[in-house]
C-alpha cells in the first residue's frame, strides 16, 4: 500500500464484511421468530442470499470495468448498510425477502470488490498481503458474534444490525478517500478484449481451489455445531467448540500466511493446506469422540485460512492488467462451495453419521489438488495498471 492509513482503511472494508455476515447471520433465530418463519424457510433465504451474492458479484465486475473497484466496494457497502438497517427494522415478511435480497448483492459486491482491491494492494507493495487483510474479516466476523450476544443479554437483536450498518456507512465514506483510484480491467468499447480473453482455463483452475476452500468452509460452519450436538451427544455448552476451534485456527493461519508465501512459496503452502485440511476432515470421520472433531476442525480451519487469500492473490497474477475481472469471476466459485458444503452434509447423514459425511469436503479438496499446479504460473507481462498520477504519500507498508 502507499501507506498505512490505506491499508488501514482496507483492512476496515474486510472486517466491516466480516462483522456484518456474522451480525446476520447470528440474529436469525431472533428473525425467526418476529417473521413467524420455520427453519426451512430460514434455509431457502440463506440460498437465496447466495444467489443474489453471485450476482453480486457480477454486477462489482460491470462497475469496476466501468468506474474501477472502488466504486465497487464503496456501493457495495452502502447496499449492505442499507439493507441491514431495514432488516432490522422490517416486520412483515413480503419486505424483508427483497431487503434479504438487497443484502445478498451487497454482499457479493463487496466480497469480489475487496479482493480486487487487495491484489492491487499486493502489487503496489509487492509483498503478500491478503492473510492479513483475511485476518481483519475473521476477527471482525468473531467480534460481530459477541456483539450480538452481549445485545441479545442486554438489549435486542435489533442493535447489532444498526452498529454494524453504521459501520459499513463509516468505511464506504472513508474509503471514497483511501480505496486504490486504480483500474485492473479493460476499458468499455475495447475492441482488444475480443482478441485477447482472459484466461478461461486459468479461472477455472483457481475457482475450483476457492470453491473446495469454501466447501470446507461452509460444512464445518453449518454442520460442526449439529454434529457434536446432536450426532456425538456432547453438553450444550461442549457443542460450540468445535466451531470455536475452526474460527481460532483460521484466523492464525491468516495471520501467518503472508511471511509464509515469502518464505516457502504458495504451490509448497497451499499443497501442505490441502493435506492438513484432508486430514482434518479424515479425523472427524474417524474418530467420533469431542476431542477428534475439535482437532479436525482446527485442521480444516488452518487449511481454508491458507487456501483462500493464496487463490485470490494467484488470480490476480493470471492477467494483472484485468485483475479486477478475474477476481470477480474466481469470486463465483466462492458461493458454489458455501452452497455445497451447506447442504450435501445434511443431505447424506444425520446424527452419528454426520461425521461421515465430512469425508465429502476431503474428497472436493483432493479433487482440486491439479490446481496447485496453476499456482506456480508465472505473471504474464501486460500492460501497467492504469492508475492515477502520485500524490506524494508516504512509503508502502
């Protein structure tokens, strides 16, 4: 970055994300009952957020070739401030489905958009900073849980939607300053893209590295909880530990994966986190007891905190001058995983058996290790990113 206070004003966007996600996300039993829906309902909405995310996700493409990804992130944010406030607010289902929705596209603005942003980070810096910046998003995504547990002992659940809300609105408006002005995309009207694509195969490759990342990912959030509940019988206040031990392993695994890719390279990093992740999943289907999925959930925690700033710093070097399209289209794979991972699980096994039934991110992950491979393609030389003239900062972080 140019200097610290834009890194800083980044980091702010992810843990923003981050804190709205799990403000969500962790009142939704509390919606529940105010919109008198039942559990089934509650799953069909989450889908839906997913799909609206993709399309998200496509529209921060549109608006970053046009006005470049700060205009992306920026939008994205007030959308999902938006519409967290009136899902706060709203009572009457027929309004909250579209508000749900509005979220949803916000949501996926802002996840494509803050990684088009942290490439153009890492290529200013020329250092690894993705972790770190992934490690700014788990922290937040923790602290936006407590919040809404201190609310719900305190207040209600309406308080959290409308803090985090404000927080998006306070990092949309300072962004409009401290996001990158650069532009990693081609140009409206370019006749050059029809001659020069991007690198399909390339895209592909990566998004399925995303994609099993989030497979895990989303099996271990949805179904960790459930399996030591209701599949190994362990106390009610036992239960949340192995999704506790997932968070924890992630964030230090962020934390430690920049110095990493320094030192041991992303191919050699992300292939030992493909196999501790692997692992992790074989141990919570082997060894049905507290103890064994705790620490397989760990493992399959240090292997999607590796795996995803890794792929979404390699796509950005497939084609560094359209960066920002790139990483919009690898971001697609994201919500395919989530949905994968979310619903295979419960669709294969319940109770005991549902620890079985984590052999199924294992295999996604082993059948996107011929990925690793692309991690090692080297930059293809392009044109420089178009970015606007200095303006005297100071050095880069």
């Amino acid at each position: 970055m140019r200097n610290r206070a834009e890194f800083i004003g980044l980091a702010s966007a992810y843990a923003a994300q981050g804190l709205g996600y799990a403000a969500l996300v962790t009142v939704l039993p509390q919606l529940e009952t105010r919109l008198r829906i039942g559990e089934t309902t509650v799953s069909l909405l989450l889908l839906g957020v997913c799909v609206a995310a993709a399309a998200g996700s496509a529209l921060a493409d549109l608006v970053a070739v046009r006005w470049g990804s700060r205009q992306a992130l920026c939008s994205g944010l007030v959308l999902e401030a938006v519409a967290l406030g009136a899902i706060a607010w709203i009572g009457d289902f027929g309004i909250f489905v579209p508000a749900l929705v509005a979220y949803g596209i916000g949501l996926g603005m802002v996840d494509a958009a803050s990684n088009m942003q942290g490439v153009l980070a890492q290529k200013h810096s020329g250092t690894s900073l993705l972790g770190r910046l992934y490690a700014a998003y788990t922290a937040a995504a923790v602290g936006g849980a407590l919040l809404v547990s201190a609310c719900l002992a305190t207040t209600s659940s309406l308080l959290p939607l409308l803090l985090t809300a404000a927080v998006q609105l306070a990092v949309a408006v300072a962004g409009i300053r401290l996001f990158d002005r650069a532009r990693a995309a081609h140009r409206p009207h370019d006749d050059r893209v029809r001659r020069d694509p991007l690198p399909r195969n390339g895209i592909w490759f990566i998004g399925l590295l995303v994609l099993a990342a989030f497979t895990v990912d989303s099996a271990v959030s949805a179904w960790g909880t459930v399996y030591l509940a209701d599949g190994l019988q362990v106390a009610s206040a036992a239960a949340p530990l192995g999704y506790a031990a997932y968070q924890a392993a992630v964030f230090l695994a962020r934390l430690a994966v920049d110095p990493a890719v320094r030192r041991f390279g992303r191919t050699r990093l992300a292939t030992a986190a493909t196999a501790v992740g692997v692992s992790g999943c074989g141990v919570v289907a082997a060894v049905p007891d507290i103890v064994g999925a705790v620490a397989g959930f760990a493992a399959a925690g240090v292997c999607t905190g590796i795996l995803v700033p890794i792929a979404f710093g390699a796509a950005g070097d497939l084609r560094p001058e359209r960066s920002d399209e790139v990483i919009a289209r690898v971001n697609l794979f994201n919500y395919a995983g989530a949905v994968a991972g979310a619903v295979a699980l419960g669709l294969v096994a319940t109770g005991p058996a549902l620890g079985y039934a984590f052999m199924l991110p294992a295999v996604v992950l082993l059948l996107a290790t011929p990925a690793l491979r692309r991690l090692r393609q080297e930059r293809r030389p392009s044109a420089a990113v178009t970015t606007p003239a200095p303006t005297g900062k100071g050095a880069m972080i």
